[in-house]
C-alpha cells in the first residue's frame, strides 16, 4: 500500500471550490387564438453542480464541461413550465419534450420546443449564471459570479472560468498545478466539495489509486467509493500526488460513466486557450511558509506566520484551523499536581572522574614538553665541548633590520666597508650583544657597534665574524656555529 502522507492535502484543500451553473432562460409564449396575447416568464433551471480549484489569487476556476454545460436543454424545461402555467395542463417540469391528447394544444406545444421553427410559438434567451463558492469562514453566502470562459467537447474536459466580481484584490488561495502527469504517480488524493462548504462542511478526501500508475483510470477495487463520491456532485475534484502534494488533474465519472482522470496538461491547454496562466499568489506563499513549521509541530515558529495569513486574508479556514491548533498546543502545560518531567542527562556528559583523569593526562604532556626542551637550552647556555662558553650579555641592542649586513672592523675612513652576509631574508630582528671592552664603533659604521660574544671576539685581524645562518657570533677558530651547527666558511 502507498503512503497518504499526512498534511498532502493541506496545500490544496484552502484553493478547493464548490461549482454551481444554472441557465437563466427567458421565454415568451405567444397565444394566436382571438386576440394575440403573450406570457413572459423567466425561469433560472440548474445546469450542473460539482467540485473544482481556483488556479490564480484573482479568481481562475477549472472545473469539468459537464458541470457547467448540460446535456440536456434548459429552452426544453423552460417550454413545459410556461405552457403549464399558461394552459393550465399538466405537464412535468423536466428536461423532456412531452406530448398532449388535445390536438391543437399539442401542436402549439411542439411549436414552442426549439429549435425555433416559422410557426414558433415560443421565443427563448439563454444565458449560463456560474457561481463559485470557496472554502471560507465565514462562508460567503451568495458565492462569487463568474463569467464561463472556455468549455470542452466532451463532459471530462476542462471548463476555464474567472469570477467577476470580488477578485480585485487578488487573494483568494490557490493551488499547485503541477506541470505535467509524471509516469511513476500511482497514490493520490481526490479532493472536492459536494456541499456549499463552511466550517462544519469541510473538502471532502478519499485516497485512490492510478492503475497503471500514471495512467488515467483507477484501481478497481476503488472505483465503488469514488463512485460515490462523484455522484454525490463531485465531478470536477482535484486529483492530487501525494508525492509532492500538487494537482495532477481532475476527475469526472460515477454512475455508469467510468472514474476517468483529466490529466493536467489537458488543463494547461484550456488555460492557454483561455489566455489565462495559472499561479500563486502572496497569501499562499505566507501560508505555504507556516505549513513547514505547523507540521514540524514548531507551533511558536508557525503562529506568527499564520496571524499574518489571516491579516491577508480573514477568512483564510485552513489559516484559522491551523492557527487555533498551534496555540492550543503552544499554551500546553502539564496538569495540575501532575508531576513534572526530569531533565533527560546529556549522553554526551563527561563525569567527575574522567574529567580529573583527562587532567593528569595533560600535566603529564606538558611536563614530557617542557623537561627536554629546558635541558636542551641549558645545554647551549653551558656550550658545546670544546667551545668557548659565551660571556655575559654586557648591553643589548636591536639586531640590526631584515636584510643588512655585518661590516669588517676598522675600515678606512670614507671607504666603502666590506658586508658580510648576516641574515637570511625573511628572519625577524633578534638582539646581539656588545662585547665589554669594545669601544665605540669605527668611523662609518652605521648603528650601533657590533662586539664579539666573549673576550676573544674579534679574532682573524679583529674581524668579528657572526652565522650566516642563524646569525650568532662565531667562536674564534671554530669551524661549525655553536648555536646552530652551520659550517662557519658558508
């Protein structure tokens, strides 16, 4: 069995209408005999009531042929009532020529029946009176009149109407029309109104099922209870795919006229022809936000969507229901001297005594870093063997900008000293320290003097040679940098 998801119905239901047509005939009876006289009379005579869907917020109606357009002809009931009325003889008031046992009478009789003969006796004016009846509370008593836009040749076919009047505003709800009957659509949902509908008359829902599924026709064993529902003037129900809760056509049979789905690229083509678009409209997109959070039970989420819906449109019923519910269920609270329930612990709560084991765990980290890398400086602050151990930083001074170079002491005065490279590009400033006993720097050096890391610092000639690699001083006659291994002839 395919799933009837609860709630797939809710986007259509708001855009559901109930469809009544009646012909408004007037008739004039002409009576020869002595002196000419004539009756006229008016008669409204129903055409055909049955279910339907608005397709736009101004008011576009799709419905079924047979539900606006008869087979059977409203001049030939209005014939009987006149010359019934007129002549004082029986005769029903139906849609059926009859015949009497009086001669002349019977011979005017079959003159008034159209089609319109030279000696007629009767003369008719149709026009076809369409009212359309949305899902509303308060429900609108009258209904809205619409004006029949477009019919079909066969009674399942689409009818494109419009209402006339009280669309201005554009907010009636709509449905979703989908763009085309997909092959894989097998449950559905048949939605109509076969009463004028209110509150207390809601849509009316039965679950079918296509076979094959995306044909046109139902499953057997459903069609005793769609039966009932389209004699019960449901012809014209929109068929709805649960999968995605959008109208995939109509529906139109019962009695000994098979269960037969209008699919809804049949509908499209009546629109077009019409000149008419289906779409949505700004109430539906407010509503449609609310349904996420109304079915998803986020009640507080939902209600201030829905206030906004009803502001749009005040007698928006699916709106109201919503909304009623969703306040009831937001304003709920245990009974009382009902016990209140318990917290619910967190699965993921760490106890005391992990937390205090993950503690020690992290000391003893710290602790496995911090001893080798003390011992380690202790080690280069003692020097490696056979290494002069570095004197005392006697001053400190900025190490000199990335890029600049070392000078060779004692240049002659205004010639260009000889640079060593001192750093590699892209090493930060570090400080150096100036050897006791230095004395000022030679004339031309720029900066601060540079002094030796010890008493023996300016070996070689007095030249003070530093790492090219990490930039220390150099031990006098040392062949690798003690700080940083690097060879000092590189």
């Amino acid at each position: 069995m395919h799933p009837h998801p609860s709630g797939s119905t809710d986007r259509v239901t708001p855009g559901t209408v109930r469809v009544e047509a009646r012909a408004h005939v007037a008739v004039t009876l002409f009576d020869d005999r002595g002196v000419i006289q004539n009756r006229d009379r008016e008669y409204d005579i129903p055409v055909g009531e049955g279910s339907g869907f608005n397709v736009a917020p101004e008011g576009v109606i799709v419905t079924a042929t047979g539900v606006v357009q008869s087979s059977k002809d409203p001049a030939v009931y209005a014939a009987n009532r006149v010359f019934a009325e007129y002549f004082k003889v029986k005769i029903p008031a139906d849609f059926s020529r009859h015949k009497l046992k009086d001669p002349e009478l019977n011979a005017r009789l079959q003159a008034c029946y159209p089609p319109r003969q030279q000696n007629a006796t009767c003369i008719f004016t149709l026009a076809t009176k369409v009212t359309v009846f949305p899902y509303a509370d308060p429900p609108a008593p009258e209904g809205y009149p619409a004006d029949l836009l477009r019919t079909g040749t066969s009674p399942s076919a689409p009818a494109v109407l419009k209402i006339s009047k009280g669309g201005e505003d554009a907010t009636f709800p709509t449905v979703p029309l989908a763009t085309s009957l997909g092959s894989g659509i097998e449950s559905t949902d048949v939605v109509g109104l076969p009463t004028r509908p209110s509150a207390k008359a809601p849509p009316k829902v039965e679950t079918a099922h296509l076979d094959p599924p995306g044909g046109r026709t139902f499953k057997p064993a459903e069609r005793a209870k769609l039966s009932a529902f389209l004699s019960n003037d449901g012809d014209g129900a929109a068929v709805i795919d649960d999968g995605k809760s959008e109208v995939i056509g109509l529906v139109t049979g019962g009695g000994d006229a098979p269960e037969t789905l209008t699919p809804v690229e049949d509908i499209r083509e009546a629109l077009v022809a019409a000149n008419l678009t289906a779409r949505r409209g700004p109430v539906d997109v407010l509503y449609e936000t609310a349904l996420g959070s109304y079915h998803n039970k986020f009640y507080a989420n939902a209600i201030p969507v829905l206030e906004q819906v009803l502001r749009v449109r005040p007698d928006h019923a699916v709106a109201q229901d919503h909304l009623r519910i969703a306040r009831a269920n937001r304003a709920a609270a245990p009974a009382s001297g009902q016990a209140r329930p318990q917290p619910v612990k967190s699965a993921t709560a760490l106890s005391p005594l992990l937390l205090t084991a993950i503690g020690v765990v992290a000391v003893c980290v710290l602790i496995a870093v911090a001893v080798p890398l003390t011992l380690r400086r202790r080690r280069r602050a003692e020097g490696a063997p056979g290494e002069t151990p570095p004197e005392p930083l006697a001053a400190v001074s900025t190490w000199p900008p990335q890029g600049t170079q070392t000078m060779e002491a004692g240049p002659p005065e205004g010639s260009f000293p000889a640079y060593r490279q001192a750093s590699k590009p892209g090493t930060g400033p570090s400080p150096v320290a100036v050897a006791p006993g230095a004395g000022p720097a030679p004339a031309g050096a720029a900066g601060s003097a540079v002094a030796g890391h010890g008493a023996n610092a300016a070996g070689h000639g007095g030249q003070v040679q530093f790492c090219t690699q990490c930039g220390m001083r150099l031990g006098k006659a040392h062949r690798f940098c003690g700080f940083c291994g690097h060879p000092a002839d590189q």
